[in-house]
C-alpha cells in the first residue's frame, strides 16, 4: 500500500469517526492499545471510534517506531468525558447524577407506564429522584450513546439489552411490567 493510499485510508476513518461526541484522535493518544479493547468491550467507546484509533496509532508506529503510544496529553480530559455521570434536572430544577434507573410497564396490557430516576444506586426501597414519560427517556438512553429504541410494550429480551448498556454506564438499571392500574 503506498503512502498516499495509507493517508487517503486513514482520513476516510478519521472522516467516519468526526461524527461521534469522542475526538478519536485525542482517545487514540491517550489510550494503550489494550486500554482501548476494554474500553470497547465496555460500551465506553464504539467500534468505529476503537477502530479510528487503532488505525491511528498504526499510523504512528510507523512513523515513529520507537514512539510510545497511549499516556498522551489528552488523557485526563478523555478519561473525565468517557467516567462523567449522566446528570438529570428533577421537577423542582435541581440536577442531580442518575445513579439509578427503572422503566416501568402496565402489568395488564404491557404498555409503558414511566420511568423512576434515582439520585442513589438503588432502584427499590427509596424514594425516586424524577418520573419522566417515554420521549424523555429515549432522550436521556440517546444522550447516554444507547442506540437500541426502548420498547413501548414490555419485551425482557430488548430491555435487558438496553440494561446492560446503561449499567455499563454505572447507573443500577431495572424493567418490569408490575405496574397494577386497575
């Protein structure tokens, strides 16, 4: 491959990856190469952004083969922007961490009731922080990086995966459809 394919292969990368919240370039200087597949694995970054850096770092270690790479001066600034809490403004204008999430389901008809947002790891047992309807909460999953859509009738399969991203979020994470209306 020739050095301008090679320049021409990473800018399309850099191109595809400009669109996320993450500056790739400033992940790939601040991350080892083993870091990055964590925080992959993790949910903390996406594989396009994994990718983009990777590709990056390639690039560099071949210009620069002595060159160490991750522990650049970014590193602080990315590992505050990927730890951050997901913050929320309660009913009385208040902001608060999301520290704790359920979506609640109608028991009868399976349909979405609302979900409780707690300023404390727990999701039973104390008192909820905020209600908020189904468009708040596919915003909040959306600005939290889920992409899956949140199910308007109870579905365990498709919760549980939108779970798992938001616990890997640090944020304790429930679904249930126990919600007696009658």
């Amino acid at each position: 491959m020739t050095k301008i394919n090679k320049m021409i292969k990473l800018k399309n990368i850099l191109e595809a990856t400009m669109s996320t919240d993450l500056d790739t370039y400033k992940i790939a200087d601040s991350f080892t190469p083993s870091e990055l597949k964590q925080l992959k694995a993790d949910g903390k970054i996406s594989g396009e952004v994994y990718n983009g850096a990777i590709e990056i770092q390639r690039s560099w270690k071949q210009s620069h083969p002595t060159m160490k790479i991750g522990h650049g001066a970014y590193r602080k600034e990315m590992m505050k922007q990927l730890t951050e809490a997901v913050r929320h403004v309660d009913r009385s204008g208040k902001p608060f961490n999301i520290k704790g999430m359920s979506i609640i389901y109608i028991e009868q008809n399976q349909r979405f009731y609302g979900t409780s947002l707690y300023d404390k790891p727990v999701t039973a047992n104390v008192s909820k922080r905020s209600k908020i309807g189904y468009d708040a909460t596919e915003a909040l999953l959306s600005s939290m990086g889920i992409k899956d859509k949140l199910p308007e009738r109870y579905d365990p399969v498709k919760l549980d995966k939108i779970g798992k991203q938001v616990e890997r979020k640090g944020i304790k994470f429930d679904a249930s459809d126990i919600m007696d209306v009658s």
